[in-house]
C-alpha cells in the first residue's frame, strides 16, 4: 500500500455487501477513493448462483407453474458483470459522458492505472446524495430539475 499511496484510511468510507470504500492520497497528492472487493465474493457467488438454481429447480419440480429459471439465467449472466470492476469503471466513464450536460453532476475519473477487476480507484469527490434534500438545499440545486 506504501508504494502506491502517501495515505491510506484503514477505517472505509463505506462498505457493502461486495465491497468498501477507503479514501487514499496518491504520491502525487490526488485524493482517490479506492473500492475493495470483498476477498471471498467471488468464489462465494458462485456458490451462490448454483444453490438458487438447484431451489429454484426444485421449487419448479414441486410447483411446475413456477417458472423463475430465467432469473437464475440472469444471475448467471449480470453476476460476473458486477464483479468485475473494470466493466464499472467503464460504465461510469459512459455515465459521465452521458450526463455531462448536468454541471452540477459529477462522476469521478477513473484511474485506470490502478484499478484491476477487484479494485477501483477513482477520483475522491465530496458531495452529497441524490435523496439529501437538506444537501440540495444548503447547495442551490433545484430538485425539481
């Protein structure tokens, strides 16, 4: 961690179920935020995805107009996408582009270079969230826009 950043909070910003959130200061003082997935989320999922098949087979079995395979098909597909989280990083990067007409929108720049499948380094910005009407207010923005 010393080699890639001049500070690193150990206590996360945020965490979830497939991941957390630490905020770090980069050797050339850029603030990032760096997304950690979980060490066992990988193997754990598809662990996961293969007990829902076999109950939602089952439940098929006892109950045949129970016909739910297609979200097993789903999780079997949108799962790996998830984990991946270059593919995030991608998505965000078309998110930006997508809303960049919002100035008071922003979605942090990735840092490619230190981002792999399992982690995602980005621009750290302060902010508020879409749903904080008291963050919106005290910061002139029109929620109705």
């Amino acid at each position: 961690i010393s080699e890639l950043f001049v500070l690193f909070e150990e206590k996360p910003q945020g965490a979830a179920s497939l991941a957390q959130v630490h905020k770090a200061v980069l050797h050339d003082g850029r603030t990032v935020a760096v997304k950690v997935q979980h060490p066992k989320v990988q193997r754990q999922s598809s662990k996961d995805i293969m007990v829902i098949e076999v109950l939602v087979k089952a439940v098929h079995w006892l109950f045949p107009d129970f016909a739910f395979m297609w979200l097993v098909d789903e999780a079997k597909k949108n799962m790996p996408l998830e984990l991946d989280f270059l593919n995030e990083g991608h998505n965000a990067e078309k998110v930006a582009n997508m809303l960049s007409h919002f100035p008071f929108l922003k979605v942090p720049m990735i840092c490619w270079d230190l981002s792999t499948k399992r982690i995602l380094t980005m621009e750290f910005l302060e902010g508020g969230q879409v749903n904080d009407r008291e963050y919106m207010k005290k910061h002139c923005i029109n929620v109705n826009e």
